[in-house]
C-alpha cells in the first residue's frame, strides 16, 4: 500500500473507540481496523523508514504490530473496562536493545492531537543508572544541555523533570546538575491533526520535526551503547 496520508476514517474509528472500549466491539468491527488503522499505518513506516534511513542508516522501522506499530490492546491485567487503546503509537529505533528504551524517533495520534517526539520515553531503572553515571561527565552534561536549549529556540517542547531530589551521590552544586532530575529525556511538538496529517506531507513535516531532534537522538544513542 502507498502510504497518502492518514485516513479521516481512521480518527472516527478511535472516536469510536472512546464510546465502545470493548474487544467485542474491536472484533465485530476488525476489517475497518485492518483497512483505516493497520494498512496506512503500516505504509507511513515504511514510507518513513525509509526517510530516517538518511540520518540512521540502520534505523529499525519493522511495519508489524508489536514492533514499530504498537499493539491496539492494553495490559488486560490494569485494564479491564477499557482494554483497547484509543490512540495509536508508531516508533523508529535504533540499536539492539528493548525499542523503549532504545534512542528514538516516535509518534502517536487520536482524534484530537499530534504528539511527535525524539528521544527516550521512560528511563528504567537500568538505564536511569546508566544515564546518571554518563551525565557526571560534565562535558557530556553541557553537550545535553545546549541541545535541549537550542531545541527550546526552534520551538520545541522538552519533557519535565521527574524528580525533586538530586541522587545521594549527585552534586547539586555542579553545572547542569539540574539534569540528573530527568527520569526521561526527550523533546517533542504537538498539533491537531489537519490537512498535513491526512496527506503524503506529513511524511516530510515529521521527518523535518526528526531532523531537528537529530542531535539529542546521537547524544542518546551514545547513552545506550556505552
């Protein structure tokens, strides 16, 4: 399939989602998922994928649910009255290691919003470790804190801080230390799904979103290979 931009009837079918969160609603209604939300989705990684190919030559864009194209259903076991989601989730990886907690270019809509990001989503505790000893490098601190800057003067958002309290072993005193309160990195734009969204050229306004974000990707994937 030639990804042209995400379905209109895509968005109705999340709509309609938030009023029948069911998976008996989901299966009565499993060819209009498969053409609206599985098809175009599939086509836009791969048509994306093969755009990130300029900046990460071997960037893992796999057009298969549960791999850049996340699962519908949530954990059963935390979400019994609304087990499907209402929004949908694509994600670009690079390197071997678990694609959420790898370096990444990602993105997911519902009916309402736009939310593109490059980055780490979640810092488990293994890698929220590996990152607090990367960042006591204070030249790898300062390289982090003038590419989160210079995203802030092009526009983009940065995820908050998570944590009030600097790590036991952590120097508040240092330059950037407010770094070490990050349980998560990554910066990201939003926008209501229009025209763009529902055509080929979002292909190229997420790519330009992505390029932009370059720099923080290459900090962080040096992050995840040390």
């Amino acid at each position: 399939m030639t990804f042209k931009g995400f379905p209109k009837e895509g968005l109705e079918f999340l709509d309609n989602i938030i009023l029948n969160n069911s998976k008996e609603w989901l299966d009565e209604h499993r060819e209009e998922y498969e053409r609206f939300i599985v098809a175009p989705n599939k086509a836009y990684i791969q048509e994306m994928g093969e755009h990130l190919q300029i900046l990460v030559p071997n960037i893992n864009a796999i057009p298969k649910i549960n791999k850049s194209l996340f699962r519908i259903y949530r954990d059963a076991r935390f979400h019994r009255l609304d087990p499907i989601k209402e929004r949908i989730g694509i994600i670009f990886w690079q390197g071997e290691t678990h694609r959420m907690q790898s370096a990444s270019f990602y993105m997911h809509y519902d009916p309402f919003e736009v939310f593109v990001a490059t980055g780490i989503r979640n810092f488990k505790p293994p890698l929220l470790s590996a990152y607090r000893d990367y960042i006591q490098n204070e030249q790898k601190r300062e390289e982090l804190h003038l590419i989160l800057e210079e995203l802030k003067k092009k526009g983009y958002q940065i995820v908050k801080p998570k944590f009030k309290r600097y790590p036991a072993n952590m120097n508040p005193k240092e330059k950037y230390s407010y770094l070490y309160l990050f349980g998560s990195m990554y910066a990201f734009k939003t926008f209501t799904p229009n025209k763009t969204f529902h055509s080929e050229k979002i292909i190229e306004h997420n790519f330009k979103i992505y390029e932009d974000c370059f720099a923080l990707h290459q900090w962080l994937f040096g992050l995840t290979v040390v």
